[in-house]
C-alpha cells in the first residue's frame, strides 16, 4: 500500500486534503477559517517534539504563539500607522492605541519593527530566546514533570498580565488590531487571503517534514530514550538537560511561526491568546490527534477547531459542555488520540485488504 511505502503516505493524504480538498470545497470564508486551525497546527506539531518524544509537557505554549504574533502584529501595525494614516490623532505616524494612552513618541524598542526582516527574525528569535532561558533555568536544576508544567503556566499567566497591563505599549486587553497591508499589499481581501492560506499550509507540511526528520534521526532516539530511561541516558554521558531544552525552544519556534500566521490571516493579535486557558487547549489538540503523530496532530487541531465553531453556531447555549464531552470522550475512548485510533483499526484493515488484492 502506498500509504506505508517510505512512511509518507499519511502526510501525502494531509498535503493533498489541504493544498487541493479544502481549497476546492470551501469557500473563502471558511477556507480563512481553515488556516486559523492550521496555525493552532503549528503549536500541536511542536508539543509532539517537547511532550511525545520529549517528555516535556508545556501548558504555556500560548506564550510562544502570542508573542509569534505580537512580533508580526508589531510591523503589520506600524506600516497602518504612517504619519498621513494618522494624520487626525494628536501624535501623527505612531499606533492609535499609544495616541489614545498619550503617548507623544514611538517606544524605542518599537522602532526596529519597521523592519520586516527585523520583524520575521524577532519572531524566531523572541520565543526561541524565552524558551532557552526558561528551559535552561528549570532543565539544568532537573525540574520536570508536573513542576516544569506548573512554571510554564506561571509564565502564561504572567505575560497576559503583563500585555493587559501595558496598555499604552501593546494595546491591552484589546491586542493590536486594524492590520491591514504587507509592505503596501491589503491583506484584507479574498484573494489575499487565498495566498496567506497556502503560504500557511505550505509552511505546516515544511515543519512536519523538518520535525520527521529530527524523530528519524539519532536525537529522535535519543528523545524517546531520555523520556523513557532519562537517567540512563544520563549515565551514558549525554547531557539531558539541553536534550530538553532543544524540544523545548523547537515547539517553542514552531508555535510563534504558527502565531505570526495566525495575525496575518485574522488580522489581529490579542493577550487572549497568550494565556493558560489556550495553552492548554493547545495541549488538547496534541492529545486528541496522538501525541506520537506529527501528522495526527494536525488533525486534532483541525477536529477540535471544528467542533468548537460548529459547537458554538449550533449550540450557544450548550457549547463548552458539548466541547468538554468530545475531550473526555475521545481520550477515554482513544487514550493514543486519533493516530492510536488509526495504528489500532484503520492500518490493519487497509493492509488486510491490500494483502487480498494482491494474492
């Protein structure tokens, strides 16, 4: 079966379900709303690195995205907010948000996001940066498992406040809103927003394939022998710690790419993102999906993005208590998630079957 020739057969159906499927059946409406589950992907592919191979469980992976986001908000925002744009507030040339706090000056720090190039390496630089610092602090101490957990929603919770705090700096409570172009380009409109969502596919399969190749290759093994046996692993010489803190800054990176996405497609960036009750949905798609699976993550973020939209159209009233049954039930039901599910039933059935054809 070409499903299991070489191990790509699974990714090749995710390729072709969301380069031609989606495009295809959807409209563009909900075809933008397809690329913003596909940005909570990023997040559920990096949290299969730090959580499935490296035992590192993250509930504040919203930080990363946030701060993925507010990085790209930042530049999208200023080119909004040139002097003719803004020409009615009482400081021209600086965000309406800084105008309406009585701000008279761009904060420095804000100045280099002018710059796109600046712009793209902050938001690999800025989350990858906090991440190392983070991990490093905790994984040379040897803090894990549930503490390591307990820090990184400390953090979450930190930043929100501190975003929400900072009103005059980042927008508050409101985020960074009223994003329109990219380098003169509206990214406003349908066919705009066409391209966003296959540059944000495109990207998605290149980060699985780049995640495949790190499990595939000896640090892969060296992740699901340090999760299983980390004192052997340590007893063997190797130095645990930056083992964890590679995961770790990698879902770390993932997760702002699939932020700045995520402000190029919707248009906004706001602390509701940044926070621990985020962080821990996004820990929900990799559960759902498989935490082993690079490519079930995928399909967790989308079937638990999907039942929340069609949840809250259908139910309003109903919604969170329909949300939590899908969650409990499918990891009752499925304890590996949907890739278990799939290994479990799906596979032996389709190569049964291609047994038969062939004899």
């Amino acid at each position: 079966m070409f499903l299991h020739r070489g191990g790509y057969g699974s990714f090749i159906v995710l390729a072709l379900l969301i380069l031609v499927v989606f495009p295809l059946t959807l409209d563009v409406f909900r075809l933008n709303l397809m690329g913003k589950y596909l940005t909570y992907a990023f997040v559920a592919v990096g949290l299969v690195i730090a959580w499935g191979y490296g035992g590192v469980l993250s509930l504040g992976q919203g930080v990363f995205f946030g701060l993925g986001g507010y990085c790209m908000a930042m530049f999208l925002k200023l080119e909004a907010s040139d002097p003719v744009s803004t020409k009615i507030q009482s400081t021209p040339g600086i965000p309406d948000f800084m105008d309406w706090n009585q701000l008279t000056a761009l904060p420095l720090w804000w100045k280099p996001f002018h710059s796109l190039p600046f712009s793209l390496l902050a938001v690999l630089v800025v989350p990858g940066l906090l991440a190392f610092i983070v991990g490093f602090a905790m994984f040379k101490r040897r803090v894990g498992g549930v503490y390591f957990a307990i820090i990184t929603q400390a953090v979450a919770l930190i930043l929100s406040v501190l975003i929400i705090g900072q009103q005059g700096y980042t927008g508050g409570v409101n985020g960074i809103t009223d994003l329109r172009t990219l380098l003169g380009w509206d990214i406003r409109g349908d066919h705009a927003k066409l391209i966003l969502y296959f540059v944000n596919a495109v990207l998605l399969l290149a980060a699985i394939l780049f995640c495949r190749r790190v499990t595939r290759s000896k640090l892969g093994t060296l992740l699901l022998a340090m999760r299983d046996k980390e004192d052997r692993v340590r007893f063997s010489g190797y130095d645990v710690a930056m083992f964890k803190v590679f995961s770790f800054c990698l879902a770390a990176v993932l997760a702002a790419i699939g932020g700045a996405m995520f402000t190029l497609q919707v248009g906004f960036m706001s602390p509701s993102f940044v926070g621990i009750v985020p962080s821990i949905e996004m820990v929900i798609y990799a559960a759902v999906g498989g935490r082993m699976s690079l490519v079930g993550a995928v399909y967790g973020a989308i079937l638990v993005n999907l039942g929340k939209t069609w949840f809250s159209e259908s139910f309003p009233n109903l919604w969170l208590f329909l949300m939590a049954a899908l969650f409990i039930g499918v990891v009752m039901a499925f304890p590996n998630g949907l890739a278990g599910l799939y290994d479990s039933h799906v596979k032996p059935w389709l190569m049964r079957r291609g047994a038969r054809s062939t004899s």
